[in-house]
C-alpha cells in the first residue's frame, strides 16, 4: 500500500514549455492577406477585379517607361528613335527641366538662389513642425528665413529684408507686449510694420544699391514649379492665421465683427477662385492711383490667401463648435481672460480636432496655384500649355511633360499628408 502511494506522487514541472508557433494560416503575409484581401466572397471579388485592373494599366505603363527615349533634341528624332515601340519620348524632360523648375525667363547664373531658399525651407520649418524634436531656440531661424527667402529668390540689396525684418520685430513687440498683449495682434501688427518699411526701404537703399546685392530678378520673370512653391507656401502659411481669426470673428458677440466676418467667409466661399485670380489681374488696378504699379505676384497672393482663410475659418469654426462647453467654463474658472483662454486652452484642442481639415485645404490650395496659368502667368501647367507645346521641337509631347508635373504635385502633396497622419498620432486627436 505504501509502495502504491509512493508512485502516485504528481509531476510538478519547474520549467516553462515555450509557446507553440501559431498555425501557418494565421500569421505573418498569408494572415494579412486572408483579413485584408481574401475575407469573404464578395473582398475576394473586388481584390480579383483589382489585380485585373491594376494588370491592365501595368502592362501599358511599364512598356511604356521602359522604352521611352530620354536623349533626343526634338520629337522628331524622339520618334525615329523609337521607331514604334510604343515608349515614351521623355527626352523633352531631359532638355527642358531647367524650364519646368525655374520658368524661362529666370537667369541661368542665379538657379542656385531658389535651390538654397528651398533646401534652407526645410531647416527653417523643421522646428515649427517637429517641435518636439528640435529646441524652441531653432524658430529664429524660422523667423528670419522668409525675409532671406526673399533676398535669395528676388534679390537686391540685402538692407531691404533686414530693414524689414526689424519693422516685423518692432511692429510685433509694439502691439502683442503695449497694446493688446495678443500674439495674433503682434504678428499682423509686425506684417504691417513690415510691409511699411518695406516700402520705404526700397526708396532709403535706392542711393546704395550695390550693398551685398544680388541681382534682381522680376516677379514676371518668375516661372515653373518654383512659381507653385512660392505661391503654395506663402499663401498656407499666411491663411491658417487669418483663417483662425475669421474663425473666432464669427463666433464673436460683436454684432459688427460677426457681420463682417460671415458677409466675408460666405461671399469668397461662393465665388470661385478663377474668378478671384482675374479679379487680381484685371479689376484691381482699377482701384489704384494711376501710374501705380502693384506686383502681379503679390495682388495673387493676396486673393489666394484671402481665398483659403474663408475655407480654414470654416474648418476652424468646426474644431471649436466640436469642443464641449465645460472647456469654456473650465477657462472662466480659472480667472482666465479670452486671449489668454484660446491660446491655453481652446484652440490647441480646435486646432487638433481641425488638422484633418486644414490640411485637406492645404492641399487643394497647393493644386489650385495652377489655376494662375489663365492670367498668364508662367507656372509649371502655364509653361507646358505655352512656350513648351508651342515650340516645334516638342508640339505633340502631352502625356511626359503633365506626368512629370503630376509626379512633382504628388510628391509635395503626399509628404503634407503624411505628415498630417504623423502629428495626429503625436498629438492624439481621437482624445483618448
């Protein structure tokens, strides 16, 4: 009996059995495929009919590109090179790039000042939108890049954007520490400080022009991708701060802020921006002194900007309605006051809720900037409509030259909209 008991002791392992591998079907590419492509009758369908489709348009891009010519002085020889292959003639590229970045009529010797304004863009805006990963200290840098952003592109001499950068810092000092306190009234308070000395430092420096100047370029002269730059990031980053106070103007108790701001969010809303842009060109210089010269670049900045600050307010003026009432109480408990309460508390929380929207408006606004090819002006789609097709080396080149254009909006445009997708995960829009 003694025996029996002593054999009937349980095994107690001190040891962990290490987990089984999970079942070939339910791990790694052919898990994703069964969940994403393969997840019943009617997925299965839609994916079959989708590698269809994408075979079909595969197997006439891909020969396409492969047998395309990229070295040929016309079409001509483009052609007889091909001999009908069926590739493309991206030789047009190769000889006309220059003119599809910079415009035709921008000095070859100075291509180098827009390329460094644009590499020095990605310095200048890394501490803006990367805030978390370089220091604060990196916005000067950002402050000062547009007046140097000018100085490269434009040229002249170096005293006019300095002159005007200090009028910037004045006008900014003035109004957001004396007057109102506000960092919204600062910074147009230093836009119009500076635009002011702008002006008058063209006529203080007209006596020294040859100090630390570069050689002026004019605005009809600027052309190509460039002239898309340009317009896309002056005009986001000037209307997201006039969208935001249009956006609380419309939400104000003042009877005549809140007319004025809905009369003009509703009334550019309705009108279509082709309709603005010739505005610009045409109707404005009827509003001017005669004699006065009025930018052609500037008076298209100026309608776009005001163009996509009604549609931001609107986005804007979604974010704050999306926000609960108790966050207002929350700031009148503190003893707040109301700039000091929206720039605490409630527009960080508008402004993360309405990401998704303004950068839906930023994108649209960057394609929009073709539309200035109809009041002529030379853009990268003016540059193929005009001197490129017209020209009898390249009269019939279409699918190459808007392709190529088409690949450098997408570029642009997808990197806004990744970046968007990246700072609504560092900033957690969905609140939990």
């Amino acid at each position: 009996m003694s025996d029996m008991h002593s054999h009937s002791v349980g095994f107690v392992r001190d040891s962990v059995i290490p987990p089984a591998p999970p079942p070939a079907l339910e791990s790694g590419i052919v898990k994703w495929m069964r969940t994403n492509l393969f997840a019943g009758w009617s997925n299965t369908l839609l994916t079959l009919v989708a590698l269809y489709a994408l075979y079909l348009v595969l197997s006439v891009l891909v020969p396409w590109i492969t047998n395309g010519v990229w070295n040929a002085s016309n079409i001509r020889e483009c052609r007889e090179i091909m001999q009908g292959s069926g590739g493309g003639c991206f030789a047009v590229i190769a000889d006309r790039w220059q003119q599809l970045i910079f415009g035709f009529q921008y000095p070859e010797e100075s291509y180098w000042r827009p390329s460094l304004a644009f590499i020095l863009l990605f310095i200048a805006v890394a501490p803006l939108l990367f805030s978390k990963i370089f220091p604060r200290n990196l916005l000067i840098l950002t402050a000062v890049y547009p007046f140097l952003a000018f100085y490269l592109i434009w040229g002249g001499s170096i005293l006019i954007p300095i002159m005007a950068m200090v009028g910037f810092g004045a006008g900014y000092l003035v109004y957001s520490k004396l007057v109102t306190n506000s960092f919204a009234a600062g910074f147009f308070g230093g836009v119009a400080a500076a635009v002011v000395v702008w002006y008058l430092g063209g006529f203080i420096t007209g006596a020294m022009p040859g100090f630390l100047a570069l050689e002026p370029v004019a605005s009809r002269d600027m052309g190509g991708f460039m002239l898309n730059m340009i317009l896309g990031v002056i005009c986001v980053s000037l209307s997201l701060p006039f969208g935001i106070l249009l956006a609380l103007g419309r939400q104000s108790d003042l009877p005549v802020v809140k007319g004025i701001c809905v009369v003009f969010i509703e009334f550019v809303r309705g009108v279509p921006l082709i309709t603005l842009l010739f505005v610009a060109n045409v109707v404005l210089a009827y509003f001017l002194p005669p004699g006065t010269s009025f930018d052609l670049i500037l008076r298209v900045i100026i309608m776009i900007t005001l163009f996509a600050s009604a549609y931001i307010a609107e986005v804007i003026r979604g974010g704050l309605a999306a926000l609960p009432k108790g966050q207002y109480e929350a700031a009148n408990s503190l003893g707040l006051d109301y700039t000091q309460s929206m720039r605490l508390i409630i527009l960080p929380q508008a402004l993360k809720i309405s990401i998704p929207g303004i950068v839906n408006v930023a994108v649209g606004l960057f394609k929009d900037t073709t539309l200035v090819s109809v009041i002529s002006m030379f853009d990268i789609v003016g540059l193929i409509r005009g001197p490129i097709l017209a020209s009898t080396d390249w009269n019939g080149v279409y699918w190459e030259l808007f392709g190529f254009a088409a690949l450098l909006f997408f570029i642009v445009c997808y990197g806004i909209s990744q970046y968007s997708q990246w700072l609504e995960r560092q900033l957690a829009t969905d609140h939990r």
